[in-house]
C-alpha cells in the first residue's frame, strides 16, 4: 500500500484489546517486569499497526555486547490528505515505560505554527500522564488527530494566504522586530556612554579631590596633623601661648580627640618654692567649642653645684623617662599630655642658671583627694573601697610599665567626675620625681612629714624608692581615707593604729600586706587586690558593726550573697553533669549553665579560711585575662559560704575570745565577681623590676602567718600583741568555697594523640606544634608562666585544635607571673602530683638551688612535648628511657631525627632542650624564625600572599605577576594620568634651558670633564627609604627610576675608563607621585671628579667649589645675588651629633632633616618641630644643644666656638684634626681665587649617607 493510499489507522482500545494485546501494550508495570519484553512486545504491534510507516533504526551495541536502547521512527499522516505527514522518532529508554521515552519530530517545515506548537505540546505533556503504560500508539494516534486538523483546515481555506506568503509576512515582521531591537540597542548604548561619561567624571573629581587632600596630609604630616601654616599662625596670634613639640593630643569635654601645638591663659592654682601650677586651654582655631582645661605645671631645676656634664646627662634621662611617661595611658592615671623643657636663657656655662620643665597633664574637675579630706575628713567605706581597687588597678599599671613613682601622697590622687557622674580617682604620674634634684621630688628621713611612717627601705642613706615603697604608700593612702590625713601624726605605725582602733579582722589583714617591714615579702599592688576587705562589706572596726553583729546560733545560714540557704548562685546556675578531676584542695565538674544551655568546666576550692584562698584568686585573676584561641578561656569567679559545715570545737572555743566573738562571718561579698567585672582589658605583665629579683614566689606568702611586727620596723610594738590581734581572722571555722568557671572541653588530649601514632602524621603534628606555640606565645606576652606544660594539660576540641589549660588538680600557683625567684623545694608538692610531669621540668626547676627562671621553662616542657609528637615511643619503659635521656645536658636524638625528614625538628627540640635557657627560644621568636612550615590554608590570605611574593623560587610566583600584568587597561586611569601630567614647557623656556645647558657644558669642558651618560633604570637602591619611583617587570624584579644622578656615577665608576676622572652628565630625576600618576621630573647637572688616592682630595674638593664659583659668574641673576659657600665636614657633623647625644639609629634621619635647614622658610624651629615629632622623637635636650650649632663663621672662629662649647668633654680632643683638613681645602681656594666668601657651617649636611670628608652648599 502507498503512502498516499494509506488510509488512518484505526483506534485500539484498551478496554476491547484481547488478554494477550492487553499484557503487551496496555498492562500496567509493575516492579518485576521484564521491560525487554515490553518494549518488544509493543514494537511488535506497532509495526502491525503502521506497516510501512513504521521504520527500524539499527542499535549499535555497547562495549558489553548487550543491545542499546529500542528506536525508531513513525511516519504519521492525516487520513483525509496523506501530503500532511511528519516523522515521529522514538528511543525507548531501559526503564520505559517507568519513565517517559525520547521523542523527537521531522518533517515540521510544511505545517503552520499553531499546528507545530499543538503537536509539541503532546510530546511534551501527554507522556508525563501516560506513565506506566505503553504509550506510544496513544501519543501517535493524538498527533495524526492534529494532522487531520491541519488537512481539514486546508480544504476549508484555499484561498488564504499560502505557507510561503506567510512565511514572507514572518520574516518581513522579524526584519521590523529586529530593526527596533537595533534602535533600542543603540539607545541604551548610547545611555551607557552618557552614565560611563558621569561616572568618569565622578571619579577624577574624586581622584582631584584626593590629590589635594593627600598635598594637604603632606603639609600637616610634618606638624602631627596640624596645618603648619595654620598652626604658626594661632599661635602668633595668641598672646601668652606656649608652643610644644611633637602637638600634644587632648579630648574635649565632649570625649572627643583634639590636636593643638600650644596652649594659653595661665590662670595660677598654686605656688610653692620651686613649682607653680597653672590652668592653661588649648590654642585652637576660632569658633571651636568644647575647649578642655589643662593643667601646667611649671618646675624650676637648678644645675648651680653640679657638673655641667653630669647635670646634662641627667637632664636626658629625666626626659627620657617623661617620655615613657607620656606613653602611658589607663582609666585610673592622669593623663601626661606633654612636656617642654626650657634651657636657661643666660650663657650655657653660666653655673647658676636653672632649667624649667613644662610639665601638661590632665585638669582634675573634682580636686584632689587632700582637699577632699581637708573638708570631709574621712570617705565612707563603701567609696574606699572602690577608690582603693582603682588606685591599685592603676598601680599595677605604672609598675607594670616598668616604672615607680616614688611619692604617692594625697596631693597626688585626683578626683575626677565621669560622663555617668560618679566619680573616679587617678594617680598623677611622679613628673616632679623624674628629674635631677627638682623640688618635693626626694624623699628621705629629714625630709619626711611623718619619719616614723617612712617606708622601712628608704631609712638607710641613699636609699632609692621600689615598687614596693609604692605600695607602702598606698597603704597610707588607705589610712588616711578611713581615719584622716592626720592619722600619721595620731599614731606611730600601723601596729599601734591596729590595736588602738580595733579593727576589723579583714582590714587588719589588709594593712598587715601593705605595711610588711621587709620588701621583699611585701606584696604588689597585683597580690593585693583579692585581699578579703575588697571582697566584703566588712566595717572599719569592730564597733561599727555591733548593729549587724548577730551570735551564731540565731543567725540563719548566710552564703556569699548574704542570701538565705536556700539560694547558691552555683546550685541556681548550674546542673553537675559529671566529674573531671579531683585534688588536694578541690574538684573539676562538667556543669551546664541553665540559662545558656553550654556545658563549662566548674573548679570548686573549698577552705575554712578566706586567707588561704588568696593566692588562688591572684591566680585567677590574672589567667582571665586570656583570650586565645589556643588557650583554655578563665570566664569567672565567686564565693559562696556555707555555715553547715562550722565545727562545734571551734564554735566553743571563740566563746571567750572577743576578737573571735566579732569575727565577720556575716561580711557579704555583695555577689562579687572576681573575674567578668573586674575590668582589666589588653592587661599584659611584664618581668618583675630588680628589687624583687629575691623575693619569693606567690606561695611563699602562705608562709608569712607567722608574727611580725609592722610599721617602721625599730620594733615599737611587740609581736605577741599583734599575734592576738590577729587570732580572730585567722580563727574562723567557716567553710568559703571558691568556685571558678572555665571553657569546658572534651577529655581528648594531646596525649591520646600521641598514643594514637601522631608522629606519623607529619603535617598534623607541625600545625598543632604552631597552634599550641601560638597560645604559649599569648600567655607569656602577659607575663605568665605556666610551669606544667604536658601533654595531659593540652586539650584538643572538636576542631582538632588544641587549647592549653590544666584540668587536672584544684592546686594554687598553676601560673606564676615571670620573673620569679624561687627554690626548688617550692615545687616538689607540684612535681610530685603525676609521675609523668617530671619529664617535663626544666633543668633550672630541679636544680635544688634557689634561681631565676622565666618562660623559657616552659619552652623547655615544649620541647619534651614536640619529641614525643615526632617520635614514637612503643612501651612505657622504652618512653622512660629515652625521654630521661634526651632531658640529660649531653645527648644524642635518636637516629630519626638525622633524616631529612624530620631534620628540622630535631634541630628546633635540640634548642628548646638546651639547658641553658638563653640558648632556648621563645614561643614568638619561634614562629618568626621561618623553621616552622607554613600552611596556606589555615593562614590569612594576606600572609600566604606575602610569602609567595616573598619566594621568586614558589611556582605560584610567576603566575600571581603574569595575572598582575595582564590586567586590561582602564580608560578612566589613562585619563587621570595625563589629567595629572606635568604640562610641557613653554618654547622660550626650552631655549633658556638649552642656553644654560651650552654655557654649562662649556665651563665643565674648560675644567677637562667628558659628558657620561647615565643608567635611567636600575635595581632598586637601599639608600633610598621613600620617594623613589620604584617599578616591578614582569619578571618580577624590582626596579627604579633615578632619584638623582650619584647614585647611577657610582654604578658606572666601577666599569668606566680609569681616566675618565672628571665628568659631567645632564639628565632626569624622578620622584614618587600621589595615587598612581605621572611620577614628578626634575632637570639635573652633575659635575664629578673621582679621586684614586687621599693625597689629592683636598685639591679636587677645592676645584669643584671653584667649579661652581664660575658658574655664578657666568649668569647674570646669580651673579648679582649675595651667595656664599657654607663648608662642613662630615666628621664635623658626626661629632655634633654624638656631642648632642642623638641616638646611633636618630643621626641618619635628624642628618636628612637638617639638610633643609636654612632653605626656604626651613628655620630652626620647624627643623625642632620635626625632629621632635613621634616618628624621629629627638629628645628636647638634644635638640637644645643642636641649636647652639647652628651658626656659620670663619675657619678660625668657627673652631673657637667649637672648642668652647665641648671644653672639658671627650668631644674637643677630636676637634684638632677636623680642622686640619678643613684648613687645608681653604688654602686651596685661595690659592683658586673663589671670589664668594667661604663659611664653616658645623650643621651643613648634603646626602650624608653618600658622602665623606668635606661637603659644601650655597
């Protein structure tokens, strides 16, 4: 039958099918079907269906030899016009008909799109319905449903448009259709260019207001942010004002940071012999609000009796020390805002003349506490309180800081109110104190207001004040604020006042610390703060409390909060999840905070004594003030006291003792939180000053119970009744348990990795080595030790990082601040807590000597512990062996340690087991040293980037310079850059240089040089700090542009002809520009002569200065102008700056400075103002001798002057020979006839770090 003959096949039926048709076409699938046979089956009835429309499409077969899927293809007509057909092709897929088959459609080209979108739609939806079934005939017969349609409609419509003519209207639409999507392309480009056009002109605006912004830095840089011109001005303009070098920086009563240069309206507070103190404002420009007070101090030192010299040499270390002191900056010290030291204005040898120091400190709104007192004689005990924790805060910073002050009196406590309205007490720093013989600035016996109240250390002759003379004071401070400034007149020693006053058992306990005779057992202000009267609300005395006093057996149980049994701030918080560890003193438990849901490891100390849990709070104190995330974090810490557990025996046996029947069981912390509000941020301690280096450590304070007596140390008082004074602290029988609340982590430690074989994992062992020496790093940057680093003590998180902290045993004096001094017996209770610890002591722990250690210690206890992260260690006998042996002071590593493997780690365990602890490494000296490998994916993008760059050998190196040099160019950066060009010079002036250029040229020939180029791009120079324009190649070398022609002579001299000696060259330099632009270029001339010898330097020295008098004398202008030659020589100079005391690492930089001096409006003064400013930081003194040098005069002259002022020093024997060769070179201009005059200038400097011998400027 023909194609044309074939009539439409007719519809089956599922429901008429027979059983057999049904099961192979129509039947649903279910999970066991055979789905070769389906497709089969269904093959098979559609090719009895279709006949000839229907055709096979042969499979390939795959790498299996198992057949691919079924396809073929349909030819579906419409039965009314067989010439309406299309071709169906079918890909029957493994699961079909589970899932839906590949249909595809050819032949469409003939049928109208409406008819090609129905027939779409079939394929694309009806198969997603027919899931399950065989579908295919269903969907063939649809289709020929549609080409039926088509046929119809094409019967019906003979005389409408034909498919062509249609097709001809499509595209005639799509040529309109796209003509308009061109225009409205062209539109939006042409909006494109418009917005890129304002964009671009945004950012030049931007980038000009940048420029002038950075031209406007550049002119405040040189004033500490203060426009120079405008600075000079106010400060001109301003009657009465008193500059200061480097600005001072201040806030205004707003809080707000202001920068001035001087100050103004001295308004006088006080006068004394010596000293009178003034308020003064800061000059500031007009119209500025919020001016804060200040307060100036000015303070007469007299240098009559004393050696010039000697007195000089004081001066610079008093400044010095004022310059540390200026540093300092904490809530509780008055602000040092600047100084100014004055020399006399007579002669500078004059004897009598006294220098003034201008000391600028903070203005105390509020007074001090000596005219608070002189009005209200005592402070509550709820203020002292709080006013003694600050000054101690305060304290331990200034002593922390590596200073003492060394007359802490009332004068110098300040009172100030805050932005909250309390207020707040500060120490004043010891300005007076820092210089030589300054009035109220020595303390001795005869001096004293009160000798029997005179730190003990002070009473022998020349004695010198120690941090704890400090803290002696500020017991005194305490006395006074309790009982009057006249407290020190009433009562002979603080034993006395005990016994007279009666006081409360805590404060005696207090009082007894502040007032130890001996310094060494006296404790810092640090051990001091969690002393038991800052923690209760304990009265003065006894007497005051008689209204709270209540007997033991009607009073209920109290805790720590004051609170009735039923509350505990523990049992409130928490619920005990487990126990971690327990001791001697106490135990670890995992609890769970109820309100955060977060488990934390809770350590509970319980002591029938507060006294005894002192140490413990110091301790902890100071460990939370850690926050790594390497090192266990210390959250907080409080007491709580329970009553049960008081024994009958003591009970009975206070009945009779009237200290011990007022004891202050009842005294309330108040719900004190010794750790998370007691304020101490970015706290670090650094080693403990000189006069500690015997004391011993904070343990040995649990010795110092026994009976001393206290107050001058002349033993006025006897032991025996300070003994029973202090029976009823010591005597109660209450048990205080401290609880301390720390990060909780899994019991997984370091230690069960090594067991678990770490040493074979070697890139996991080099990152926990840098983690855990990153915390040791942390923890000993604030001056703690940790004296137990084992393997035990390393937690690991669930990050598999570790964290340094010590679960193991409730014992005090776990960290111990460095440097301490201590003998071995104080560790053995420590040592003897695990048998595996003793592996880890350092040599100078265990020495049985009483010795200085530090935190090399515990870098000995790394060093232990990266052996056994490297090596394996398989028995328990095998470990004990080795690791006694590596710890011996003469070792050999095992043979492991000599590969090339693990080579460097033995290299870094042979140092840190070095039993000299200078020869160990610190953990910071240790992460910079560059042993330890680097894993980029746990380092911060910019270090990885850094030693990439860092490496040219890296193979990532050339690729991160081809991708910077491949970066397409930007048109707004071409624009700015010609925006930013210098402008090319008029016609005239190019003739003008070309003229000069001639006539230069002329008079170097008739002096017998040769014009030599010069190298215009060279490997960037060392001698070159800033301003250089420095390039980078794509080969990643690092180049520059020439600062000036010297430097590129230099390069050449080497490699040219030995006679060349004189030489000229003309040429470009180029210096540095803002924000990426055109660098700057400047025209220079060089005239050189190189020297082979010394003999004939004086000679050539002289032509080049009669090289330049001719040029002089050949322009016009110059000619007419008064020039003369300044002549120095560059030991001159070095002598001048050694004589001025000017730092080895300041003299190069004050040399380029002074280079300006003289030119332009460069003056002395703003020559000071920059040396003086924080990045030179030349001392005032220096800066005063500097000025007496500035002078030029005669050869003769000039060397008297010289000798003058350096008569008597070291300095003036080297004057001779300077001048020696100096007069030689003046010979030779004369003999030259240079017709300017010739100066010696002592403080002439040109390009220092190029030349030596002679150098000369006009």
């Amino acid at each position: 039958m023909s194609p044309k003959q074939r009539k439409k096949a007719p519809r089956v039926k599922k429901q008429t099918s027979s059983a057999s048709d049904s099961s192979s076409v129509t039947s649903p699938v279910i999970a066991t079907t055979n789905y070769r046979e389906i497709h089969l089956n269904e093959v098979e009835a559609l090719r009895s269906i279709y006949g000839d429309d229907y055709e096979e499409i042969e499979n390939r077969r795959s790498a299996w030899q198992q057949s691919s899927n079924v396809t073929f293809k349909l030819h579906l007509r419409a039965s009314s016009n067989p010439d309406v057909y299309l071709v169906l092709l079918v890909e029957l897929p493994a699961t079909y008909p589970k899932t839906v088959p590949n249909l595809s459609l050819q032949k469409l080209d003939d049928l109208r799109e409406n008819a090609r979108s129905r027939i779409q739609k079939i394929i694309w939806e009806k198969p997603k319905t027919l899931l399950g079934s065989e579908m295919i005939y269903e969907l063939a017969v649809s289709i020929q449903d549609v080409l039926e349609d088509v046929a119809q409609a094409r019967e019906q419509d003979k005389d409408l448009p034909s498919l062509e003519e249609e097709r001809m209207e499509q595209k005639a639409a799509e040529i309109h259709r796209a003509e308009l999507e061109k225009q409205e392309e062209l539109r939006k480009q042409e909006a494109a260019h418009v917005e890129e056009a304002r964009a671009l002109q945004l950012m030049l605006e931007d980038r000009a207001r940048q420029r002038n912004k950075a031209q406007i830095l550049r002119r405040k840089s040189r004033t500490g942010g203060v426009d120079s011109n405008d600075v000079e001005d106010l400060v001109e303009n301003t009657p009465g004002a008193i500059s200061f070098d480097p600005p001072i920086s201040v806030n205004d009563t707003n809080e707000q940071p202001l920068l001035c240069r001087a100050v103004h309206g001295k308004t006088l507070l006080q006068s004394k012999q010596g000293k009178k103190t003034f308020t003064v404002r800061p000059v500031v420009s007009e119209g500025r609000c919020h001016v804060p007070l200040l307060v100036l101090k000015e303070i007469l030192v007299n240098e009559k009796g004393s050696d010039t010299l000697t007195f000089r040499e004081q001066m610079r270390s008093s400044e010095d020390r004022l310059e540390g002191l200026k540093r300092l900056r904490h809530p509780n010290l008055v602000d040092f805002v600047g100084f100014k030291i004055i020399r006399p204005l007579g002669h500078f040898d004059s004897p009598d003349n006294a220098w003034t120091v201008l000391a600028l400190l903070e203005y105390a709104n509020k007074g001090s506490l000596s005219e608070l007192l002189d009005i209200v004689g005592t402070v509550a005990v709820e203020a002292l309180r709080g006013w003694m924790i600050q000054l101690l805060e305060a304290l331990e910073f200034y002593h922390r800081s590596g200073f003492v002050h060394g007359n802490i009196h009332c004068g110098r406590i300040m009172l100030c109110r805050n932005p909250s309205g309390g207020t707040v007490v500060k120490l004043e720093a010891s300005v007076e104190e820092a210089l030589p013989d300054s009035p109220g600035g020595k303390r001795s016996l005869t001096t004293s207001k009160s000798p029997l109240w005179l730190p003990p250390e002070l009473t022998h002759e020349g004695a010198a004040p120690t941090m704890k003379t400090d803290v002696w004071d500020l017991g005194i401070i305490l006395l006074q604020m309790a009982f009057g400034k006249d407290v020190l007149l009433r009562y002979t020693s603080a034993n006395q006042l005990m016994i007279s006053l009666g006081l409360s058992p805590p404060l005696q306990d207090l009082l007894r610390e502040f007032f130890r005779p001996d310094p060494r057992k006296r404790p810092t202000a640090f051990q001091l703060q969690p002393s038991e009267f800052f923690r209760v609300d304990a009265p003065l005395t006894m007497g005051d409390r008689s209204s709270i006093s209540v007997s033991l057996q009607r009073r209920p149980r109290l805790d720590s909060f004051g609170a009735m049994p039923a509350f505990s701030r523990y049992h409130q918080d928490f619920d005990e999840a487990g126990h971690l560890g327990r001791g001697g003193f106490g135990q670890v438990v995992k609890a769970r905070n109820k309100l955060d849901g977060r488990f934390y490891a809770v350590k509970k100390i319980s002591q029938t004594s507060a006294a005894a849990l002192k140490d413990t709070l110091s301790e902890i104190m100071l460990l939370s003030r850690l926050n790594h995330p390497y090192v266990v974090r210390y959250y907080t810490a409080w007491l709580e006291e329970d009553f049960n557990h008081i024994e009958e025996e003591a009970i009975s046996s206070t009945e009779g003792d009237p200290f011990a029947s007022q004891d202050h069981r009842g005294f309330s912390t108040g719900g004190l939180d010794f750790i998370s509000s007691s304020g101490y941020p970015k706290i670090e301690f650094a080693a403990s000053d000189s006069e500690d280096e015997n004391e011993g450590t904070i343990s040995d304070r649990a010795n110092h119970d026994t009976p001393e007596t206290f107050g001058t140390g002349t033993g006025t008082e006897h032991s025996g009744e300070l003994s029973h004074a202090r029976s009823g602290s010591y005597g109660r029988p209450i048990l205080t348990t401290l609880y301390i609340q720390m990060e909780y982590c899994e019991k997984h430690t370091l230690r069960d990795l090594i067991k678990n074989g770490l040493y074979d994992d070697i890139d996991r062992s080099w990152r926990l080595f840098r983690q855990i020496l990153d915390g040791l790093s942390h923890i000993h940057s604030h001056g703690i030790i940790h004296r137990d680093l084992k393997p035990d003590n390393i937690f690991i998180d669930v990050a598999n990082n570790p964290r340094i902290g010590d679960f193991g045993l409730a014992t005090s004096g776990q960290f111990m601040t460095a440097v301490r001094s201590s003998a071995a017996a104080d560790f053995e209770g420590d040592f003897t807590r695990s048998l595996g610890t003793t592996y880890y002591v350092a040599p100078e722990m265990k020495s049985g000597l009483s010795v200085h250690y530090n935190e090399k210690v515990d870098m000995f206890s790394l060093g232990v512990i990266f052996f056994e992260m490297c090596h394996p260690l398989s028995t328990g006998m095998e470990r004990d062996q080795t690791l006694r042996a590596i710890r011996e002071k003469y070792h050999t590593l095992p043979s492991t340690f000599r590969q090339s493997e693990k080579a460097v780690q033995g290299q870094i365990i042979e140092s840190l087991l070095s039993h000299n602890p200078a020869e160990r490494p610190t953990a910071s000296e240790l992460l910079s040293s560059g042993r330890i490998p680097l894993q980029v994916e746990e380092e911060t993008f910019r270090r990885a980037i850094v030693h990439l760059l860092s490496d040219p050998d890296s193979p990532d190196y050339k690729k991160i310079l081809s991708a910077i040099f491949s970066q397409s160019p930007k048109k707004f950066e071409d624009i700015a850059w010609d925006m930013e060009s210098q402008t090319t010079p008029a016609a005239n002036e190019l003739l003008v240089q070309g003229l000069v250029k001639k006539r230069l040229t002329s008079i170097f020939r008739r002096h017998g040089a040769v014009e030599s180029p010069r190298q215009m791009l060279f490997p960037r120079s060392q001698h070159y700090s800033s301003g250089a324009v420095r390039l980078l190649d794509a080969s990643g070398n690092l180049l520059q542009l020439p600062f000036d022609l010297t430097v590129p002579n230099a390069r050449a001299i080497p490699r040219q002809d030995p006679s060349l000696e004189k030489t000229f060259a003309f040429g470009t330099v180029y210096r540095e520009s803002t924000h990426g632009s055109e660098p700057r270029t400047h025209r220079e001339v060089d005239f050189d002569i190189v020297s082979y010898n010394t003999l004939d330097l004086a000679l050539k020295e002289a032509e080049v200065i009669k090289v330049l008098d001719e040029i002089i004398d050949e322009f016009p202008p110059l000619r007419s102008a008064k020039m003369c030659f300044l002549v120095n020589h560059s030991d001159l100079l070095q002598l001048v700056m050694e004589f001025c005391r000017i730092t080895p690492s300041q003299i190069p930089l004050v040399k380029d400075v002074i280079s300006k001096l003289n030119v332009g409006k460069w003056t002395m003064q703003k020559i000071r103002s920059e040396l003086r400013s924080p990045s030179i930081g030349v001392a005032s003194t220096s800066l005063d001798d500097l000025a007496r040098f500035d002078f030029r005069d005669s050869l003769k002259e000039t060397r008297r002057r010289l000798q003058t002022i350096m008569e008597g020093t070291e300095f003036a024997e080297r004057i001779p020979p300077i001048f020696a060769r100096l007069n030689v070179l003046m010979t030779y201009l004369q003999s030259f006839g240079v017709k300017r005059k010739v100066y010696i200038n002592p403080l002439s400097s040109l390009h220092d770090k190029f030349y030596r011998g002679s150098c000369s400027r006009i």
